[in-house]
C-alpha cells in the first residue's frame, strides 16, 4: 500500500487533500483509481486509512476510512551525528538510517573530513539529503519525515548533544565487547541517544577524548574496522532491536 506525508492543514474532519508532486505520482506513476487504498501520515504520530475519492488538476481528495496513532516509530529519539563523508556516501546513510528509524542526522564537520562545505554548498547538500530522507520516510512507512539538519562545527555538534541522555561514540580503542553490550542493554525506552561517527579518515584523538570529556561512552562495533557509511547503521540496527516495542 502506498504511503504519503501531508500538512496537518490539509487534513479535515472526513477528508485529505494531496498536494504538490504526489499529484502527478499518483495519477501518472502509480496510476492509482477511484476507491483505491493509501496510507497517509501527518508527521505529528497520526496515520490515516484513505481512499482515494478524486482526481482534481492540481489536488487528490482522499476519503478518510480510519484514524490511528502511529506505531511506526521508536520509543526513542535517535541522533545520528555523522562525520562529513563524501556525496554518495552520505545519501546511503541518510536513506538507511530513516529506514531504521532515527529521529534526525546531523552532518558534523570534523578534522578528517575530505568534504568540506561553505555555506551555500552546505545549504544545497542539506536540501538534497532531507528530499532522500522524505522520500525514505514514504517508502518505509515512518509516522515523521526525519529532519537532515544544517552542518555542525564538531563543537556545535557536542553542545547539542549536551541535551541527549545517552550519547555513544563507536572508537577503535574503546573497552571490549562486554562493557558495550552492557552499556547498549542499559538504555531504557524513551531515552534520548546520540551517536557520533567519524569520516573515512576516522576521529583525530582529541575529539574522541573531547567527546568523553562532555559525558560521551566510547563504545566498540567488534574487532572489524567499519566504513563510515557501515559503522552508524551497524550501531543503530542494534539499538532498534533493543529499545523496539
């Protein structure tokens, strides 16, 4: 069954009215008919029952069959603070992460970064990566669209994440495998986590132990070395098995 976002204002009492690309999508792609089903969230945890009732030129009235609360998301807010990697990498991790269920990803300009941005390119790489995550947030049925927010300074990114209650740093050199499952098994449903992933040059020392100076868990992935585009899926796979109810 397809799914689609909507605006809270384009939701009435018994109707919805699609607006905007999905227009075309539905008539001209999906080439959807009269009376055929479709899901459609608001991205405030409310998920709609449709049918589709009429094709206008510039809008679809959907029939609303059912109301619910949506069960798509974690119990969790989930950041992903990822160390600038190069485009296409960056895509993937945007795209895999909201399948997985995180909350928002923050790009953080870090030592090692090979990519770097001024503002404009920045602004244009964020518009890019939050149309990859929309249409992620579509495909996987989520209740919110995550949001791919402005790039951080790694100082930027540290203070944000001051707010989290549990903020996890995957590190070569962190304690072994038992003291991190034992952290990972310690976050209880409704905690906040941040997770901090370097770029394809890795963390420079001082960050990692910057990090930790704010309040940050090293934590380790396994003896294999991951790829910045691997390590943060790897870690939030886990925590989905792990706070999912």
């Amino acid at each position: 069954m397809q799914h689609f976002f909507v605006d809270a204002s384009q939701v009435s009492e018994e109707t919805i009215r699609i607006e905007g690309s999905d227009v075309n999508h539905m008539k001209n792609v999906l080439r959807m008919r009269i009376g055929e089903e479709v899901t459609v969230s608001d991205g405030q945890g409310k998920e709609y029952l449709c049918q589709v009732r009429d094709f206008e030129e510039e809008q679809v009235q959907l029939k609303i069959v059912e109301t619910k609360a949506s069960d798509a998301e974690l119990p969790s807010k989930i950041y992903l603070f990822q160390g600038l990697p190069k485009q296409e990498k960056m895509e993937l991790i945007v795209q895999k992460c909201v399948e997985l269920g995180i909350y928002a990803v923050v790009p953080v300009s870090m030592k090692r970064c090979v990519v770097k941005l001024d503002a404009k390119k920045g602004a244009k790489k964020v518009e890019r990566w939050n149309t990859i995550a929309a249409s992620a947030a579509k495909q996987s049925g989520r209740g919110i669209v995550p949001e791919v927010m402005s790039v951080k300074t790694y100082k930027e990114a540290l203070e944000m994440a001051k707010d989290l209650d549990v903020v996890l740093v995957p590190y070569e050199c962190a304690e072994g495998m038992d003291h991190t499952k034992e952290l990972i098994q310690s976050i209880k449903p409704g905690q906040s986590v941040g997770i901090f992933i370097g770029p394809e040059g890795g963390f420079e020392e001082k960050e990692v132990e910057t990090a930790i100076s704010e309040g940050a868990k090293p934590i380790t992935l396994g003896k294999r070395i991951l790829r910045t585009e691997t390590a943060g899926l790897a870690i939030l796979s886990v925590l989905m098995f792990q706070l999912e109810q």
